[in-house]
C-alpha cells in the first residue's frame, strides 16, 4: 500500500496478487488519509482474498479477539459470519 498526497487530496495505490488498484481518497489530512487508506486496503485484500472474515473487518477488536459492535456471531462461528454481517459491509444504520 502506498499513499501519496495528489493535489490537495491524497490517493492510495495498493498492489494485489493479481493487479494493482488506485483510489482517490474523500481525506484532505494525512492522519484522516491514513485511516481511509487502511480501511480501503482492508476492503481490498478481504474482496480479492474471496472469504471475507471478521478479523478484517475494522469493528474487529484484536487483543480480545471480539466484535467491538457485540456481534457475538463472529467469534462463534470463527470469523465466517462476516460474509452476512451488516456491519462488516456497512450497511447497519
């Protein structure tokens, strides 16, 4: 993954074991082009990967190994529910 400023926004290209793709972020700080970038790269992997899992997803709490949005279903089913969770495709109101 790489982010580069591009006019007054920021992009980021990210390399997959495929091809390469590249997004114009909404982001005008670094900080915030960061967090936008990495989610973007997670989105990515997860969709080229073909098994979307919990652990990629950016409600997934590591060190607990839990879904910080109380979806119990992620850590019962390991990681498989993310496929049909609302949260993980951001479509939960």
């Amino acid at each position: 993954m790489v982010l580069s400023q591009d006019g007054d926004g920021w992009r980021v290209k990210i390399k997959t074991k495929t091809s390469q793709v590249s997004y114009a972020l909404s982001a005008t700080e670094v900080e915030q082009a960061v967090l936008e970038a990495e989610q973007i790269y997670a989105d990515v992997k997860c969709i080229n990967n073909g098994q979307p899992r919990c652990m990629d997803c950016i409600h997934w709490e590591t060190l607990k190994a839990d879904c910080n949005v109380g979806c119990a279903e992620g850590r019962m089913t390991g990681g498989s529910f993310a496929k049909d969770c609302a949260y993980f495709w951001g479509h939960a109101d």
